[in-house]
C-alpha cells in the first residue's frame, strides 16, 4: 500500500513544477471558495423569501 517509489516521484514532480502546482492548488482552493459562497447566497436568499412569503 505505501509505495516509496510512488511518493518519490509524485514529490519530485511537484517539486519540477512549481508554478503548475501553485496555480492547480489556488484553483481548488478558489473552486471551494465560490462553492461555499454561492451555497450560503442560496440558503440565505431561499430563507429570505419563505420569511417574506410565510
């Protein structure tokens, strides 16, 4: 199951490609960001209208 070869290779990979890693890792990041945000705008306007409406 834990194969050194493996996580050699995958952290010298990382290691070559700084940049490539640095921007995949911002993009998920900005990817759970928007998520969060848009599922709370959701919830909140959803709440909202039930509140104005009931």
């Amino acid at each position: 199951m834990f194969d050194l070869d493996r996580w050699t290779e995958i952290f010298q990979t990382l290691s070559k490609n700084k940049l490539r890693t640095a921007l995949s890792g911002f993009t998920i990041a900005f990817a759970i960001l928007l998520f969060t945000l848009l599922f709370g705008i959701g919830n909140g306007l959803k709440h909202t209208f039930e509140k104005q409406f009931a």
